[in-house]
C-alpha cells in the first residue's frame, strides 16, 4: 500500500511538472503546488505511507490466519464477480469515506486529528495522506474492512486499493484535469470538489459520488458555479 500511494503522488507531480498545454489555466489554487508545497506536509505523508504499511501487514497476518474474504484462485468465483467485487468495494469506500469524513468533524476530533489534514489550504499530491497518524488509521481501514465483510480477488483488492490512492491525490493535486466531461458523469465529484472542502472546511465531505452531499445538503453553494466556469476554461470560452 505505501508503494501504491508513493506511485499515485509521484505520477501527479511527474504529469504536474511536465506542465502539459494548457495546464496552468486549470489551476484551482492560488499557487502551483511546486510554490504550496510544504516539508511538514510531505513529513506527515511519508509517516502515513509507514502506517499504511503497518495495517498492510497486519491484513496480510489476517489473510494468512484466515480471518479475510481474500481469495486468490479465479474459480472460487465467477469472472463477473471480479466487476461486481471492485465497484461494490469502491461503493463501501464512498460511504466510509462520507460519514467518517463527517465524524471527523466533530469538534472534539477535528481539532485533535483532522485539523492536520486542514493545514494545507491549497492542495499539492503531497498533502493527500498528509495526516495525522490516527486518521492515517482511519483512511487506510477501508482495505481490510472490505477484506472483511466481503469476497474479493487479492488483485482486485490491489486494483481496489490503487484506485482509491490515485483519486485521493487527484483530489488534492491542485488542477482540475477533467472539468469538460459529459454532464452524466456531475454525479462524480472533480478536483474542485475536495479543492473547495480545503478552502470552506464544512462542504464537501464526499469522495466519489457526489451524492451524499446531495442528499444531507453539504456541497459547497458555488460547487456546480465554479464546474462550470472550468468546463468554459478548458473549452477555450474565456
Ligand atoms: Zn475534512
Ligand atoms: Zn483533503
């Protein structure tokens, strides 16, 4: 896990850096994260990539002693399974993510744990796990939580786990890199998204449907507003 989430920030600060044509127009945050990026940040990630580790071996011993749903031969079950395992782990992932997002802003966590996690107002790949070392726990619980309660192939949990690093530091990267997608695909949650949680704090719990926050009416006033205006950017309206 920690060389998952260790590839999933050095692919976005190597596409990052590379500034591809028309990147800089695309920026959500005041600065470029080569001028928001702090050593503290990159310190707490480098100690949530170790915790990562840790819980990733602690499931390996669970694996091990039986205690997992992981399995490892193609004919235990059938390959729609493999499909239906993946997105029904990413759905456990999204509302995990909600309502202990939302926990974690209950005043007496926030301001012992996640207020860590709130030091970095403009976002850069770095701050993505940037973490303290109880909400580091708390993220990478997902994994064997969904280890736990349901069957899945050990590559897909890997797919699983590499999907949910990528989408983190996408989330946190700075840019948005996809604000002219059809409009079907509003019901996932873009860059500005979590962007916005880091600039407003109490919007924007979610990750990747933007459908609780639909639901218990916490996205950002000006979410959509401001969607917009980069779909406009990025199609060269402005
Ligand atoms: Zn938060
Ligand atoms: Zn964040």
């Amino acid at each position: 896990m920690p060389l998952l989430a260790t590839a999933a920030i050095l692919l976005f600060w190597v596409l990052l850096k590379a500034r591809p044509i028309g990147l800089e127009k695309m920026l959500i945050t005041k600065h470029s994260f080569f001028a928001s990026f702090t050593k503290k940040e990159r310190n707490r990630t480098l100690t949530s990539l170790l915790i990562f580790m840790g819980v990733g071996l602690l499931l390996d011993w669970a694996y091990k002693a039986g205690f997992t749903q992981i399995y490892t031969s193609t004919n235990d079950y059938n390959t729609a399974y493999l499909f239906i395992s993946f997105f029904f782990a990413l759905a456990i992932n999204d509302v995990y993510f909600y309502f202990s997002h939302r926990f974690m802003h209950w005043k007496p966590i926030f301001t012992r744990v996640h207020y860590i996690h709130h030091q970095s107002h403009e976002p850069n790949p770095w701050s993505a796990f940037s973490f303290h070392p109880i909400e580091a726990v708390l993220q990478i619980a997902i994994v064997p939580i969904v280890a736990l309660i349901i069957p899945i192939h050990i590559y897909v949990l890997i797919g699983f786990s590499s999907f949910m690093l990528l989408v983190s530091v996408y989330g946190h990267c700075g840019y948005e890199l996809r604000a002219n997608k059809p409009s079907i695909f509003n019901i996932f949650n873009n860059s500005i998204h979590h962007n916005q949680h880091h600039q407003f704090v109490k919007y924007n719990y979610g990750l990747y449907l933007n459908l609780w926050d639909r639901i218990f009416k916490t996205n950002h006033p000006t979410y959509t507003e401001v969607t917009d205006e980069f779909k406009q950017k990025e199609r060269g309206e402005e």
